[in-house]
C-alpha cells in the first residue's frame, strides 16, 4: 500500500514530487554540483571570517557609542 502524505493544509501531496527535484540531464547535475559547492564555500567562508575576526569586546562598544548621544538626547529633550 502506498504511502500517503498530505501536505500542512491537509491536501494529498502527489507521487511525482521528488522526481521534480532531480537534475534531468548532464549539465543540470553539474549546475547542481557547482551550486551546492559555491554554498558551502560561503559558509565556510564567512564563519572562517567570523572566527578570525571575532572580537569579544565588541557589545561594550555599543554601551560606549549610546553613551555619547546620551547628553544630545537631553538637550533635544527627548
């Protein structure tokens, strides 16, 4: 017996949805591999530069640059 999904609506969800998915031909699958590819080195990237970057002193900065507007804040009565 199949499997019957339905989907957040309660609608039955159709057998043909995972062959939608799938790359069809040589160059789609290598679009896909290009693409999945790029995405990860993003990521790696980008936590590479958090990580080099990080500077653990930087939400006291905030307090320090708030502290400057306070004294305008007053003047302006706000």
């Amino acid at each position: 017996m199949p499997d019957v999904q339905f989907d957040s609506f309660g609608e039955p969800l159709r057998d043909d949805r995972g062959l939608a998915t799938r790359p069809q031909g040589q160059a789609s699958r290598w679009m896909l591999r290009v693409g999945t590819g790029l995405f990860w080195l993003l990521v790696v990237g980008i936590l590479s530069a958090r990580v080099l970057y990080f500077d653990p002193d930087f939400a006291s900065k905030f307090g320090q640059f708030a502290a400057l507007f306070r004294p305008l804040s007053t003047i302006l009565g706000g």
